[in-house]
C-alpha cells in the first residue's frame, strides 16, 4: 500500500497530467481560477504538498473530473508504476 506521501505526489503528478492534457499548461489554467492566484497555483503544482481542498476541487470543476475518478487514475498510476 501506497504512503500518503507517495499518494500526494502521484495526485499531484495526476493534476498536472490532466491539467495538460486539456488545457496544455497550468500557466493557461491559471487565469480562469479563482481560488487561488496564478503564481500559488504553480508553486501548489510544482511542490510536494497537495494544495487546498477548495483550489483542488475548483480545478477539477474546470476538468469535469470528480475527486474519486481523480482518485481512481491516481491508484492506477500507483498499481501501474509498482509492477
């Protein structure tokens, strides 16, 4: 079983895919939250710690992806990268 610090970074690691995928870049995400300011949104992206539940959730909002399906791809990130 995963550590919550390896479930952290595979999240993170998780947004930031999913942020790519559809919009490109976190810089062209940036300007359409309103959370959380641009800059804080890299630094929470680009750190080891998960931002704040309220910035996460918005951000998914913006990826038409729940928590648990976020969730779900984390965990087969983590199955996958363990075999």
């Amino acid at each position: 079983m995963p550590t919550i610090d390896e479930r952290t970074a595979a999240a993170l690691k998780r947004l930031r895919v999913e942020i790519d995928a559809k919009y490109g870049s976190v810089t062209a995400l940036a300007p359409m939250m309103t959370t959380v300011k641009k800059h804080a949104l890299l630094d929470n992206l680009n750190g080891t710690s998960m931002p704040k539940f309220n910035v996460v959730m918005e951000i998914l909002d913006h990826l038409e992806l729940s928590y648990d399906e976020l969730m779900r791809r984390v965990d087969a990130d983590l199955r996958s990268s363990a075999e």
